[in-house]
C-alpha cells in the first residue's frame, strides 16, 4: 500500500471504527436502562389494570397474559399509601441480581451492561424502579436476564453495521477531498520536480504556480523559485566554466607578455637615475604578481579556490603595502590603525589580495579614505575595512559575495567579493559586511590568531 491517499483511507476507517467502540459502551448502557424502563412502563400499566378490578384480583389466565405481555415473572406496585398490588404466576422463581433504578451512576451502568453481554446463562433480575406516571409509587417485576442479553447483542450488531457504513462514507469522502486538496497538487509537484532534474537547464520544465492561496499553492511558489535559483546557477557556472577556457587560453600569451616586461623591467635595475632604481623593486613585485594572479586564477577556474599556503607574519607590513599598490590613485588617504607586532598566520598574498580587492572596491564607490583597523579577541583577529564612500545600492546589499549579482557598479561581475570571501573561508576565516550607508561602508575580515591556526598546510574550500 504505497499510496499516501489509500493509506490514509484505510486509517479513517479504523479510527472511525475506534470512535464508534468507544461510542458503542455508553449506547450499551442506555439501551440496557431502556429496556428496563420500558417493561417497569408495562408493569405499571398492568398493575393499574389490577388495581381498577372490583375485587382487587384477577384470574389467573389473565394474570398469565398479562405478565407474557409484560415479559415479567411477577410484578408489584407499592404505593406511597401503603397498598401493594401483585401480579404473578403459580411459581414466581427467587431474584439472583437485583438491580434498583433509582441508585447508582453511569459508570456502574456501563459495568453492569458489560456484565450481562459477557454471561451466557439466565439469571432471574428483580428490577427496583419509580412509576413513570405515578409520583412516589414504586414498581418491582422480576425479568430473565437472557432476552436482554439477546436484545443488547442485536442492538450492538445494528451498531457494528451503522459504523461500518458511517466509516466508509466518511473515509471516501476523506479520501476524493485529499485527492482534489493534496494529492493531485502533490502529484503535480513530484512530477515537475522529476522532469526538472532530467533537464534543469530546460526552462520549460519551471513548474506554473496554481495560486492556491494555502501550503500546497506556497509549495508551488517555492518550488518554482527554486528551479529558477537552480536554473540560473547551472548558467552561472556554465558562464564559468566558458571564463575559465577563455582564461586557459590567453593565459600563456600573458605571461610571455610579462615576462617580456619583466626582462625590460630588470635593466632599469642598473639606471643611473636614483628615481628609477628606486621604483624598480615595487615594478618587479608587481610583474610577479600579477603573474602569480595569473597562475592562481587559473587553477581557480580549473578546480576552485587556490592552495592554501600559511605563514606566520606581522600584520602591520602587508597592510603598508596595500597604498603603494594603489599609486596610480591620486588623493587616496589610507590610514593604519593596526599595533605594531600584531601576528596573524595565513596565505599572505591571498590576504593582501583580499585587502586590495576591498580597498579598489572602494576608491569604485567614490571613497576618498580607507580605514584599516584592527582587534582581536578569543583567538581571532578581526581587520576591518572602513570607507567614506556612498555605500552600497540595495541590489549589491542583497546579492553580496554572489558571483555574478552583487556588483555595485555597472558593467561589474561581482566576483571580486565572491572570490574575497572564499579565500577568507580557505584560511579559517571570514568576510563579512558590518555597516554600509550613504556615509561609507565597513567590512569585516576574521582570521584565526596565530597561536590557534594549526602549522599544517590546508588547502582551501569554497
């Protein structure tokens, strides 16, 4: 029974059934006071017949017609004047049970009912009640105990059918309400879920919201938006993967190009001219660098994040190194606000990659000062990155570190951020936007310290 709508079918079945047992003892019950009501009725009325006689008596023909009529051995009627009228036969058999109506609750009413369908003999019952139509006379028959057995067990068989009937119904219509409600709009999202992973890339295979207003038509919502996110993610990467052949191939005519430049570059080691020689060595650092970015974005476009390779260094230098880097920059004000001595372990050029990155990001947004501060706290230093620029656009605030979305400038890709925080991740750290207004934009870097980052090279994950 694999359907969820067939399972649920045969469970309102056995819980209507459930319902009706628990129904069907208290019915028992009050069948049962029922029935003794209605023969007390019977014996009162023959009593009064007994009664209203010139004599007082009846033969005893009638007595015995009667009585069958009543289905009672014998009956008495007490009268709150102290007459007793009697009806019985020529042999009135001893009580073994006597039951008085006018005591007692529920409870003791369901034991007993339970007691007589549990019997299989015929006890003879002395049932003690008031007179339904006469105030403080009292009736008294004597009854077997077998035709109420009988006709408790034919009452709880009309009930069994009754339960059988009522369960049925209900559970069909529980069941053609969940396949219109549930399992049809359910069917209809497994089934776009399976077509869509046949084809992610197919747009047609987008499931059509319904509308609904409640879980299913929310599902549906979800559900589309989803296949879109997924859709868009399989063309990103593909616009990847297109980015890193394009880069698979220009890579070598790029670095013979700087190498050519770094063969012109090594003669003005030996100019005359002080300026110059002394330029040079941040020219050669450049050239190399750029070749090892070169390098490294390859690998990144070929398998992920670039190798991990830690060092332990002072952190105070290679923030020093960001304004030098930036020369071309006119009227850039970077100020250090980072203790002297302050060690941190990581890859130092991926940091500085990361440091720089930000840094362009935000001369970009129209910052004129660059802020470096630093804290550390429980094994992590924390470097933030403050700027007086115009902050970010919502777009950009809302698609942050995503390859593709959060550019805040037009034209831009947005992988600068995403490239940033999945270095930072690869070294134990993070990055983190803390603050962005129309007064500049803070970001936060967390590195581990370097007595807690293990000496061991790790290699670096998304």
């Amino acid at each position: 029974m694999r359907s969820l709508s067939a399972r649920l079918l045969v469970l309102t079945v056995f819980f209507v059934m459930l319902s009706e047992v628990f129904i069907f003892v208290p019915s028992v019950a009050r069948f049962r006071m029922t029935y003794f009501d209605n023969h007390l009725a019977a014996a009162h009325l023959a009593s009064l017949a007994l009664a209203a006689s010139p004599n007082g008596k009846l033969d005893q023909p009638m007595t015995n017609l009667i009585l069958r009529d009543v289905g009672a051995h014998a009956v008495i009627l007490h009268r709150p004047n102290g007459m007793v009228f009697m009806l019985d036969g020529p042999v009135v058999p001893q009580p073994d049970v006597t039951f008085d109506l006018t005591k007692g609750n529920v409870p003791i009413w369901i034991q007993r009912s339970l007691e007589t369908l549990a019997r299989n003999d015929n006890r003879i019952m002395r049932v003690v009640g008031p007179a339904p139509t006469e105030p403080g006379a009292t009736v008294e028959l004597l009854l077997d105990e077998a035709p109420l057995r009988h006709e408790m067990w034919r009452f709880g068989v009309r009930i069994l059918e009754l339960s059988v009937v009522i369960s049925l119904t209900t559970a069909a219509l529980v069941y053609l309400s969940l396949q219109w409600l549930l399992v049809r709009p359910m069917r209809r999202i497994t089934e776009s879920m399976t077509s869509f992973r046949q084809d992610p890339e197919d747009a047609t295979r987008r499931i059509v919201p319904s509308g609904r207003r409640h879980e299913i038509g929310r599902a549906e919502n979800e559900l589309a938006m989803l296949q879109e996110t997924v859709r868009g993610a399989l063309a990103q990467r593909a616009r990847l993967a297109a980015l890193g052949t394009a880069v698979t191939k220009i890579n070598h005519d790029l670095r013979a190009i700087l190498a050519t430049a770094r063969l012109v570059s090594d003669g003005l080691a030996d100019s005359a001219a002080p300026e110059v020689r002394r330029v040079a060595p941040r020219l050669f650092e450049a050239i190399d660098r750029a070749v090892a970015l070169c390098t490294r974005t390859l690998d990144f476009s070929r398998e992920g994040a670039p190798p991990f390779s830690p060092s332990r260094f002072e952190l105070s230098p290679l923030i020093e190194e960001i304004e030098p880097a930036m020369a071309g920059d006119d009227g850039v004000a970077i100020e250090a606000n980072v203790p002297q001595g302050l060690m941190v372990r990581a890859d130092r050029d991926q940091l500085f990659r990361v440091l720089l990155n930000l840094t362009q990001n935000a001369l970009e947004a129209g910052a004129r000062h660059v802020r470096f501060s630093t804290s550390a706290e429980n094994g992590t230093v924390a470097i933030d990155v403050a700027d007086d620029g115009h902050g970010l656009p919502p777009r950009a605030r809302e698609n942050l570190f995503r390859p593709f979305f959060g550019s805040a400038r037009p034209g831009g890709t947005g992988l600068g951020l995403a490239i940033a925080r999945e270095l930072m991740r690869g070294q134990g750290g993070d990055l983190a936007l803390v603050d962005t207004t129309g007064a500049g934009t803070t970001f936060r870097l967390n590195l581990p310290a370097a007595e807690s980052q293990p000496a061991a090279s790790r290699r670096a994950t998304a």
